[in-house]
C-alpha cells in the first residue's frame, strides 16, 4: 500500500548563471536544444532532499539513503512540485515542472550507517594544473582529489537561500545541507578539468554523518565508468565526501555527461 505525502512546491533557481559551466548560460544552454540554461542538478537534488528530512529529520542527515535521477530540464523561475509515495520503507519520489516529469528518486532512512573503511579510498589532490577534457581525463579506476571549500556564515546563508530551503533544522542545529556534499561531486569534475558546458545526470547517496555550517569538504573520488552512449560521453564515479580531512559524510555515486553530445561531435 502506498500513502501520497505532501507536495513540495520550489520556485526553482538557477544558482550557476555565471558558473564555468556554460550549459547553465541561457544563450549556450539553446545551442544543445534547451529552452535556457538548466537548474543545476546538485540544486534539483537539494529539493528532494527537502521531503526525506522533512519525514525523518536530523536522522536522515545523519543516516540516510537518496537516490536520484534527472530526466529533464528544469528552468529558472519555473515552478517545481516534488512529490512523494510511501510504500513500506521506501519513498518514492518524482520532480515535475512544467507539466513534465524532470527527475525521480527514492529515500530511505537504514536502521544504521552501513560499513565501510575510509582506508579504501585514496586521499588524492586535485590536479595542480587542469587540461581541458579529453578522452583521458577520467580514466577507469583513476583517483581524484578536490582542492577544499566550506560554506559558513554568509555563504552557508545564501546556499540556503539558493535552493530555496526553507526548513529551520539547518539554521537551527548549526547543520550543512546535504546538497554541498552533492556540489562537492561536481568539483571533483571541475577541479580536475577544464570543462565546455556538462550535465550531472544522476547520483546515489548514503549519508553516513550529519556535516555542519563550515565544515572543509573535500571528496576521495574513484572514476569507475568511462564511456559514449548515444554520442554523450559519460563518467562515472564513486567517492567518500570528508569533513575537515577526517569524518566521512557520504557515500556517493556520481553520473554525469562530461562531453554532451553537440560538443562531443565539434
């Protein structure tokens, strides 16, 4: 049996208009067939984050488990409604603005953190000098590191602000939001490339610790897939995200297209 939760409704925002990434720039964003440039994922992820931590609260940050997938665009200024169905432990959660289906997921709240051992991945630093991307950028069982950065004070303010979030938990108990764990996945990416306009399609993640307001991220990422399909040219990797170089807040797996396909073909 499932039981429907409370509709979510975001005004969405995208938050990375003068990013590097010009797939977020209106104007390039048409070039590759968009009606403008795109939310980006790690924000269309922070909102449906919102109805896990809604149901299960600080539990949740501190254990639980997210999956999503994005499946369309969404757009700055749109409206976005995240739904949610409960079927036993599990939600089932889907995105949509206007009128389509823009992502879906589920969340799960385990009764512990499951093992794991910060052993097993490789503390790396970024890449002193980023190339622009090609075929050997992300080479299967390759390691990457990220150069580290926190969000405090204003800055921890204004991502709230930015994902529009308006649950009180974070402020009040002094919490990061787990959608920084999300844009510290994406900088394993950048940080290690310089990259033409790319799209994060998709992410798993088990959080394993509650982060706090000005924790110093950083990711020890492993790149376990590296191939074309349908002409867009894909990584994929998995990767604990580490507070101040000594507690791990997540495990992740990261999907994105690093060479769409218009560009892949120039």
């Amino acid at each position: 049996m499932t039981s429907p939760i409370e509709t979510y409704r975001v005004s969405a925002y995208n938050s990375s208009k003068l990013s590097e990434n010009k797939i977020h720039d209106d104007a390039v964003a048409r070039k590759f067939g968009f009606s403008g440039g795109l939310v980006p994922g790690v924000d269309v992820f922070a909102y449906m984050v919102h109805i896990p931590v809604r149901k299960w609260g600080r539990a949740f940050l501190e254990r639980g488990l997210i999956e999503a997938r994005f499946v369309k665009p969404v757009y700055d200024g749109e409206l976005a409604d995240v739904t949610a169905k409960e079927s036993g432990d599990v939600l089932s959660i889907e995105l949509e603005s206007r009128g389509e289906q823009c992502a879906t997921g589920t969340a799960s709240l385990p009764d512990s953190v499951p093992p794991f051992s910060m052993a097993d991945y490789r503390e790396t630093a970024a890449m002193a000098e980023r190339r622009p991307v090609n075929s050997a950028s992300y080479q299967v069982d390759q390691w990457l590191g990220t150069v580290p950065l926190s969000w405090s004070g204003d800055a921890a303010t204004e991502y709230l602000r930015d994902v529009r979030e308006p649950d009180a938990i974070y402020a009040r108990e002094g919490l990061g939001h787990p959608g920084l764990l999300q844009r510290t996945m994406n900088k394993v990416l950048v940080d290690n490339a310089i990259l033409g306009p790319w799209i994060h399609v998709g992410s798993r993640m088990q959080l394993l610790s509650a982060g706090k307001v000005g924790d110093e991220l950083t990711a020890r990422a492993k790149v376990t897939g590296h191939y074309e399909k349908k002409g867009h040219r894909f990584v994929e990797l998995d990767a604990l995200v580490i507070a101040n170089g000594k507690i791990a807040l997540a495990h992740c797996h990261h999907i994105a297209i690093y060479q769409p396909r218009e560009r892949a073909a120039a």
